[in-house]
C-alpha cells in the first residue's frame, strides 16, 4: 500500500508540474499587451510555432495519461482501503471469538478444580488402603492433583499405601506442578 501512495504522490507531483510548465509556456508565447490565455486555453492558441504546438499536444498528452493513471491509483486505493476494512472487521471477531474461547476455559478450569477438591474430600475420608488401591488404577496427573488438594498427613498415608513406581510417579507430577508458575 506504501509504495502504491508513493506512486500516487509522485504522479500528482508530475501532474502539478506539467500544468504549470503549460501555464508558464504560454505565458512565455502570448504577445505583449495581450492578456494571459487561461490554463484551460493555453492548448489553443494559434499563433504558435509548429513546435511549440508539439509541446503543448505532448503536454497535454501527458496531462491525460498522468490523469488515467491518477485514477488507476484512485481505484487500486479504493480497493486497498476496501480490504483494509474487512481485514480489520475479521481481526475485530477473531478477538472476540479468542475472549469467548478463554472465558469458556476459565469456567471449564474452575469446574475442574472444583471436581479434583471435592475428590479430595471423598479420599481424605477414606481409608488410606481403600483410597490407594482405587488410586492406583487413576492416570499419574489425576492423582497428582487429587493428592495435591489434601492435608499433608493424609496424602503422606495415601502415598504410603500405594506401589512404589505409582507413588514415585505422582510425587515428581505434584512436584512438577508446583513449580509451574
């Protein structure tokens, strides 16, 4: 888009000249004493040379090809802006769908925590054998967090009860947790 708008601006820029190389042409042509024909006249005065008549039809030439091209910008720009636009309202939703999405795993994390205290709870209650061997057949992480939420006596008995490796693996995913920040 940068390099369209400089384009843009040096078109404008040889556009402008061009109209005041024109103008000052035929204010270097006209007869003393006569009044300065107006910018939009300047191409048709005839009392000029043939080659000054060439200038002027090549100028205007270029006035009308600077123009074509100042409108060919115009458009690509339009366009341009356009796109500009939608890509802004698509950016605009996908932040709002990226809220939603957090907010929904804010609830879905705070439903969990509450799952894995209340199992806490129910082991805490139990025995210390009863709970290790229901504990035992529970995936490393589940268990890590149930042993997390509960009072350190009862998770030491917990632990105590169950197979050494299981008992191995679930201390290092506690200790992994922790220090997560």
């Amino acid at each position: 888009m940068a390099e369209k708008l400089k384009s843009f601006f040096i078109l404008l820029f040889i556009f402008a000249g061009v109209f005041v190389l024109t103008v000052k042409l035929a204010e270097i042509i006209r007869s003393p004493g006569q009044p300065a024909p107006a910018a939009s006249d300047t191409a048709c005065v005839s009392d000029k040379t043939p080659s000054e008549i060439a200038l002027l039809e090549s100028l205007s030439l270029r006035r009308q090809q600077l123009e074509a091209k100042e409108a060919e910008i115009a458009a690509t720009l339009k366009y341009v802006k356009d796109a500009e636009r939608k890509l802004e309202a698509k950016i605009l939703t996908l932040r709002e769908l990226e809220k939603s999405v957090k907010e929904t795993m804010a609830v879905k994390e705070t439903k969990d925590a509450a799952k894995i205290a209340s199992l806490a709870k129910i082991y805490s209650g139990m025995r210390a054998k009863e709970a290790a061997k229901l504990m035992a057949d529970l995936d490393t992480k589940t268990a890590a967090a149930i042993i997390g939420n509960m009072r350190e006596i009862k998770a030491a008995a917990l632990l105590s009860e169950l197979p050494e490796d299981k008992a191995k693996a679930i201390t290092e995913e506690i200790t992994s947790l922790e220090l997560k920040p």
